[in-house]
C-alpha cells in the first residue's frame, strides 16, 4: 500500500491508524497539524483515521525559537 507524505511516497504494510503513524516517526500531535487528502484534519478526528492506499497528507510541525 502506497501513501504519500510531504510529497515523497511511503510504503505502508495495510491501512495504518494516523497516531500509530505519528508515533512510528516519533512526532508529537501536540505540535503538528495534518492536512489529510487536501483538508485540514481536525484533532477530534486523527484517533479514528486511518491511512490508506492513496492518501495524500501534508504534515506541519511547530518549531518555537526566538
């Protein structure tokens, strides 16, 4: 199953839960924001998403500095 993220395709072994995903890559959710198939996913959502063949996600994480 093929997805892409940033722009750059992954292979993924099946339908794979969006926080397992994050936690896989080691990304913290407080501090990204997802646009999943051309929207803006919603936090409320990510728990019941999954990844599947032909996805498309955009994956924006918050730096801080000064």
């Amino acid at each position: 199953m093929r997805a892409t993220v940033n722009g750059v395709p992954v292979e993924l072994p099946g339908a794979t839960p969006l926080l397992a995903f994050l936690a896989e890559r080691k990304l913290d959710p407080a501090v990204v924001v997802i646009e999943y198939n051309g929207q803006i996913l919603h936090r409320d959502r990510w728990p019941d998403t999954c990844i599947s063949d032909g996805d498309t996600l955009e994956i924006l994480s918050f730096v801080g500095g000064g």
